[in-house]
C-alpha cells in the first residue's frame, strides 16, 4: 500500500467527472502533463476502472491513480486489480474500509461534520474527506474541525479554487481534491487540453513543490 505521501506527493488531486470517458481520459493526461500528480477517476465515469488501466498502463505507474465516488465494498478489488493506488468514498461506509485494509490499498472514506471524521476514523479510514467543503465555510471550517482533531489526516474536496490550495495546504491538509477548478465542463466536452493543462500548472505551482 502506498503511504499518504507516495499517493499525494504534491498534496493536490485532480478529480474528474463526467460522461465522456474518451474525454475524461484526455483531462487526466493533460492535467498530468501540467504537474498533476494524482488523479481520481469516479465511478460515475463511464469506464471509470478502464480509464484507469489506462492511465496506469500510459505512465507506467508513476503517477498515483484512484477511484472515487465508491459506494460497494466489492468495488474495492476491482480498483486494486485496474491499478488503483486508493479508493475513495463520498460517505463514511465501514464495509469499503474493511475491503481496503483486505486488498492493502490506500483507504479516503468521505465525512463532513466531527461525528462523521470521527467514525471514518475509527473505521479504519488511512485519510477523511471533507466534501463538499466550500458549502459547510471552505477554509473556516477546516480550522475549527483542526481545533478539536489535530493532526487528522483531511483531504478537502467540492468547490475548492485553484487560489484556496495554498491557503488550504497552509493549514496542514494532506491532500486538495480539484474538480470543475481543474477540469472545466466545458474544457473537458470540448476538448481544450491546453487549458486544463494550464489551469494545473497554476495548481501545481501553488505547491511550491515540483514532479520530477
């Protein structure tokens, strides 16, 4: 299993949607091509588990590919199979943390109020996503859950800006999930990679890190 930081090296993850999978495909390699180290494909991609073969197969694994939006357990083992380096889940669901610990892939279970972090937590869950965080305060509210839970491991996700990520990795979350910021609808449809591959560079030098 890689660690949290094999499989978010530059703390920032580009999440795509959508129903194009041919389309969703090319977003991934463009944002790769900008900087992006991580990406997650969910599953309600069309193809989603064969977008990431893909992408595992077209980098040679070097770049950390996962699968979001997972509801079923079972799904767990066919992301391990396609490649996944981690699964990720919109709700705490025990099952898909029991399913990661069995296949030894990398566990993010969604969560958004203290109760909820607490539960991923205790079900096994190696990081917790506050989605969709912009709705519930963005920035305000990850420091107020910081003040009860130090140290919890937060990915954050759901209307996050490509000017939040330095904000939000200045407050110590592990890792910034990019959507529509990264991968504009219509970029996307239309398939203006260029600008998806701008808009990560811009995402990538909020980092301050580089991917070698």
């Amino acid at each position: 299993m890689l660690t949290r930081e094999q499989a978010f090296p530059t703390r920032v993850a580009g999440v795509i949607h959508g129903d194009d999978p041919e389309a969703a495909f090319r977003a991934c390699v463009a944002a790769m091509e900008g900087g992006i180290a991580t990406v997650e494909v969910t599953m309600t991609v069309p193809s989603c588990l064969d977008i990431v073969r893909g992408l595992v197969a077209s980098t040679g694994g070097t770049y950390p590919v996962g699968v979001g939006a997972v509801m079923e357990a079972d799904t767990v083992a066919q992301a391990k199979q396609a490649g996944a380096a981690f699964v990720v889940t919109p709700v705490v669901i025990p099952t898909v943390a029991e399913a990661c610990a069995r296949e030894d892939i990398l566990c993010v279970l969604g969560a958004m109020t203290p109760t909820e972090v607490y539960q991923a937590l205790m079900a096994g869950a190696d990081m917790v996503k506050i989605f969709p965080v912009q709705a519930v305060g963005g920035p305000d509210y990850v420091r107020w859950l910081q003040g009860p839970m130090p140290g919890t491991p937060l990915w954050v996700s759901g209307g996050v800006e490509i000017d939040q990520v330095e904000l939000y990795l200045s407050l110590g979350v592990a890792a910034v999930g990019l959507t529509t910021a990264l991968f504009p609808p219509d970029a996307v449809q239309c398939g203006d990679m260029a600008l998806i591959t701008n808009l990560a560079r811009r995402a990538t030098a909020a980092t301050g890190a580089v991917w070698a």
